[in-house]
C-alpha cells in the first residue's frame, strides 16, 4: 500500500513553492527555490483499523548535484528538480496554482505502482486554511489541503479516499500527511528539515 501511495504522490508533493504573498497567495515552484544539500526525512506508517501494520519506517529525500544539474535522491531513485517544477498543464492538477485559502478544483490521475499495479485518483481538492501547524520537524505556517475522493486499481481494489495534506511553503513541502481508505490509515510526518 506505501508504494501505491508513493507513486501517487512524490513527485507532486516535492514541489517548491515562493511564500505567500501579502494576500495569502503562494505562487507556482520555482527551480531556483531549491539549493544543494536542502534534505527533508519523514516517519510513515500505515495500519489498518484491525490494527495489521502494513508499512512503516522514514523515507529520507535530499537535493544533489548531478553533471551541475539540481537533482532529488527519491529512494532508489534521483530526478531532475527541473521538471519537478514544470507548470502542471493538466486540467486536474494535483495543485492547482497558486495556492489559496478557499480554492476549489478537480484532481485526477492515473498511476503505475512500483509493482505494476495500475490505477486511478479521482478527488475533489479544497484549501482549507494557512495556519501556525506543529510536527516534530518544528512549527511551520502551512496549508491544509484536503482531497476527498475513491481510489481504484486494476486488481480490483476500490476505496473510498479521504487525505489532508499539510504544506509548508517555507520547507517547499508538505509536512503532514493523513490518509484514509475504508480500512486503511496511512500518516506521515516531517520530523527533519535541514538547508546549507
């Protein structure tokens, strides 16, 4: 289940983003937001209202320099932080910018797993509020983001899917993350941020 929810959303979630405005208003990621050395380390865990843990453990992501190129160590693998920030041309974009209080859209996506289960996100996306939110990582101001929607794959699996994401502009990342369906809880959180 960790990997499906990797997949969904890694890429996404690692945008930066230019702090908000005056008017609470945070503008598309820029390239120039990230800096070598930048390191972000979560704790995750998912458990099933049976108790059952699925997964568990830290997923640790940091910004290198690959051939004079920003590039992100993801697991096993690193991608160009360039095209983490290229504008999203979808019209059911996984943020729909720039980020404000109030702002309503559609996201859909469809997705592979790293075991080659595919599948679809289907949600309704609404910014809550930016507020003062406190994790282990520290006190940070950030967006509560919430996706509610169903989850399906092509085994068969289908969930109703509820998710609020916590998104900290000045860590350029979401820094909570807690999702349910049906059965399952899945909770990650920002213990560690660091910066050259």
């Amino acid at each position: 289940m960790k990997s499906q929810i990797v997949i969904f959303f890694t890429l996404v979630m690692l945008s930066a983003c230019n702090g908000p405005t005056k008017s609470g208003v945070t503008q598309q990621p820029t390239l120039t937001d990230y800096k070598v050395g930048e390191k972000w380390v979560w704790k995750f865990k998912g458990v099933t209202t049976e108790g059952e843990i699925r997964s568990e453990g830290n997923d640790t992501r940091e910004i290198i320099n690959v051939n004079g190129e920003l590039s992100i160590t993801i697991g096993h693998d690193t991608i160009a932080v360039a095209d983490m920030v290229k504008p999203d041309k979808s019209e059911t974009p996984k943020y729909d910018w720039p980020l404000e209080v109030g702002k309503k859209w559609k996201y859909e996506q469809g997705w592979t797993s790293q075991d080659g289960t595919t599948g679809k996100t289907s949600q309704d996306v609404e910014v809550l509020s930016f507020k003062e939110e406190t994790v282990e990582a520290g006190t940070f101001m950030a967006y509560t983001i919430q996706y509610k929607g169903r989850i399906t794959n092509s085994r068969g699996y289908e969930a109703a899917s509820e998710e609020v994401w916590l998104y900290a502009p000045t860590v350029k990342n979401f820094i909570k993350l807690t999702q349910k369906q049906d059965d399952f809880l899945y909770l990650e959180e920002l213990i560690e941020y660091s910066k050259p």
